[in-house]
C-alpha cells in the first residue's frame, strides 16, 4: 500500500480535544490515516510520498452536506425571485429538458469546485427525473473526478400546492422512485469505498405521507441516510398550516414515524420551539444553507437556539442556482456573520463553531463520523492543505479564525480523499480541468436552448 508522510505541518486536528500541533505530522497508509505526532517522532518514517507542509495548515477536508449538482448549469440564472417564484421560473423549465450528459458535466463542474474550496465529501440530491438514471450521471462523476460523494435520489409524488401543473413528467408514482433508489444501493453504494445512496424526498408538499413512511422503513432495513427540505420559506410554512392547521415538522412528527439520527433536515429556517425540540429529540440532523436562504430571502433559521438544544447542525452550500457558487470557505464566513448581526450577539456563532459545523458535525450529519471529519488514526486519509504563506493570511495571530475569516479557497494547494491526491498544488490530478469548464459550458448552453429560457440570460 502507498505510504503518504505529511511533516512539519499545521495540524489542525478537529479531535474531541481540539488538538493542534504547530509542527506536526501525518502518516498515511493506503486510505487510512495512521498516526498523528510532532514532526521530530515521525521524522524517520518510510514513505513513497512526502510532502512538506511548512507554512500550511492541515484540515480534516469539508463535508458539504446540501447541494444540488445539476443547478451548476444554471448558475445565476435564478437571481433575484424568491423561493415559490425561483423553483417554476427558473429550476423547472430547465429540468424536464435534463439528459444524463447534462447530469454529468454539472456534477463533475461542481465537484471542482467543491474540491478547489477543501470539500473533500458531498451530498448531492438530485430530485427530477424527466429521464431515468440521472442521479446515476452524478456517481459517475463523483466516481472519475474523485471525490467522496454521497447521492440522495431525490423524488416527488403530490403537488400540494400545485407547483408543476404545467410539468406532470416530474411526478412519479409512489413506488417507483423507491425501487430505483434500491436498485442504486445496489449498484452503487458503498462502490469505490467512498459512493453512498441515500433516500432523497423532496419537500412534505412534494411527498405523500405514504411515500414518506415507506421511504423511513426502507432506509431502516438498508441503514443508509433519508435527506428532506422543511421549513425553508414563510410561504411554505404559511400555506402549510392553512391546509393543514399546523407546522409541516410538528404535522409530520404527529402523523407518521419520519425523524430520527439517519434523517437530514435540510433549511429548517423557520421553525417553532416545539419543532426545535422534535429535532433535538429524535437527533434529527440539519443542513444550514445560510448563503441559499439569504439568496431566495427565505429568511435567517434560528441556529443558535438548535445548537443550544444540541441538534448537529452541519453546512450546506446548496445548489449553484439559488447560491451562485460552490465554494465553502465562503459559506462559513458568511454564516459566522450572519448569525452575529441578525442575533446582535458577537457569540452566536464562532470561528471555532462553524469550523466544527464544515468538519466532524457534517460528517455527523453524513453517519460518517466514525470515517472521516476529523485527522485522528484510524480514520480516513481525507485531508486538505491550506497555504498560509499568503498575504491574505499574514501575520498569523489566531490560526482558526484566520481560516474562518481571512480563508479563501484559492488557499488551497492539496487535497487528498481516501489516501489518493486528488488536487496538488491547486491543480486537479484526476481529469482535465479545462475538459471539465469547457463541458459544463456546451451542456450548459445547450439546455438552455431546448428550454428556451435565454431570457434569463439576458435580463
């Protein structure tokens, strides 16, 4: 097995103690990490590979919990409308003209440049299949470009507040996504050591409760992960408790056994006390996608009180139409900031926190915590390098908020997934960058061709 030492670096290790070693090292064999020291006690290990790592910081890499890959072909094209307007004006007009190529260039785009911004995981839900198998398309990238990905097959079979009256081709049956989604556990999960498939509904008013309740015992009997978006908008909230007399997570908690530690709630953004304690009381997970909701002016969710109730909050950059990037140093810089202005509380959220938000409490949220998250022996070799040697980060005084604030993702020269260097010297390893850019562009102007939606190009 390949042997990988990293000296004399920045360790910032992400541990239960916080550990940081200003000289340290980090022996890799094969996908795993297996040993963490200084640097002067691992001076003399034996490896095929090393890398010196003075002036860098060394990082357990991103988990990006919330994106949606194909939206990289629409990137901007959604600016300026809220969520009930953006979803049929610009996602839905675009997404019955999906083909699997399309799927695949997005991903790999997207992956770009998630691993460029230091994610080293992601979870993707795709949730509209005009055409089968384009979930599919994006394992396929995730699989060629390197990055540990996990895919939520997303699906929906209601339209409660009848968003897709135009677009009945989005709809399937109750059944029949369910199949596709155990087909691709199947195929797919666990592939390459670092493929999942995860169970991806939609929204309550975007699934049955029938879909729903079988979409929990399926992902009970193959353990794997369930993702839904809640309480994302006032609208949502709003038209949900005129049909319904209540809120959509306190209505799904009373009607049919959904919550519990595999769920992800993605958004959360307006939610009661009560729902608050719902999560907390099932470890129910959630996804914050702070730069999303202040996209589509969804509105702030209330992250100090979910953190204060001990809910694992991990970040989501979500998809690149209702963000416009992909990038994670951005994300936590903006949600640190965020927080503190709308709570007027300096402590809302710290540099520390949401360093743990990104790291080992994404890979909670991921059910991959026992893996990855954190640089600890054992666990594996998913790592990023980060240069400090440049005027961005200089002088450095405190390293962690310097990564927070001062970080940019252009800081990144090395990532490695599962023991393999996928990017070096801020140059991907594992296909053609320019390929990749010159795809998404071609795909990207092709559907909006077959759309018929240049308009929102050139407004």
């Amino acid at each position: 097995m390949q042997k990988i030492l990293i000296k004399g670096g920045y360790i910032v290790t992400m541990d239960r103690r916080g550990r940081i070693l200003k000289e340290g090292s980090i022996l890799v064999e094969g996908d795993k990490i297996v040993e963490v020291n200084d640097e002067e006690k691992l001076k003399n290990s034996k490896a095929d590979i090393v890398i010196d790592a003075k002036h860098r910081a060394v990082l357990p890499g991103f988990v990006n919990t919330h994106t949606h890959l194909f939206q990289t072909l629409l990137r901007s094209l959604g600016d300026d409308m809220k969520l009930f307007d953006w979803w049929p004006k610009c996602v839905v007009p675009h997404a019955i003209h999906l083909k699997k190529e399309d799927c695949y260039c997005a991903a790999l785009a997207g992956s770009l440049e998630l691993i460029k911004s230091g994610v080293t995981c992601t979870i993707d839900n795709h949730y509209v299949f005009p055409r089968p198998k384009l979930a599919d398309a994006c394992l396929e990238a995730f699989k060629d470009i390197g990055i540990r990905g996990i895919e939520a097959r997303g699906y929906m079979d209601t339209d409660v507040f009848n968003f897709l009256p135009d677009y009945p081709e989005l709809i399937e049956d109750t059944e029949k996504p369910l199949k596709d989604v155990e087909r691709m556990i199947k195929e797919w999960h666990g592939a390459e050591d670092r493929l999942y498939v995860w169970f991806g509904t939609s929204a309550p008013f975007l699934n049955s409760e029938e879909q729903l309740e079988k979409t929990y015992e399926l992902a009970k009997k193959y353990g794997t992960g369930i993702c839904i978006h809640l309480n994302e908008s006032l609208d949502e909230v709003k038209g949900w408790k005129e049909k319904f007399g209540s809120t959509p997570i306190k209505y799904l908690s009373e009607k049919i056994k959904f919550f519990g530690p595999n769920v992800l709630a993605i958004h959360c953004v307006h939610v009661t006390d009560e729902e608050i304690e719902i999560l907390a009381r099932t470890d129910t997970k959630v996804s914050h996608n702070a730069i999303s909701n202040m996209y589509l002016a969804s509105g702030v969710a209330p992250v100090g009180k979910m953190l204060n109730a001990g809910i694992t909050i991990s970040l989501g950059v979500d998809g690149a139409a209702s963000n416009n990037n992909q990038d994670m140093f951005e994300l936590m810089k903006t949600t640190v900031l965020l927080h503190k202005v709308s709570s007027y509380d300096p402590l809302s959220i710290t540099a520390e926190k949401v360093l743990e938000m990104a790291t080992i409490d994404g890979a909670k949220a991921a059910g991959l915590e026992k893996e990855i998250g954190s640089i600890e022996a054992g666990k594996k070799a998913d790592l990023i390098l980060f240069d400090l040697n440049r005027p961005n980060m200089a002088p450095l005084n405190r390293i962690l908020s310097q990564l927070v604030y001062c970080g940019k993702a252009n800081n990144v020269s090395t990532v490695i997934i599962n023991g393999e260097i996928v990017l070096e010297n801020g140059k991907l390893k594992t296909m053609d960058e320019s390929e990749i850019i010159d795809g998404v562009q071609k795909a990207s102007d092709d559907l909006v061709s077959r759309a018929g939606t240049r308009s929102l190009r050139e407004r």
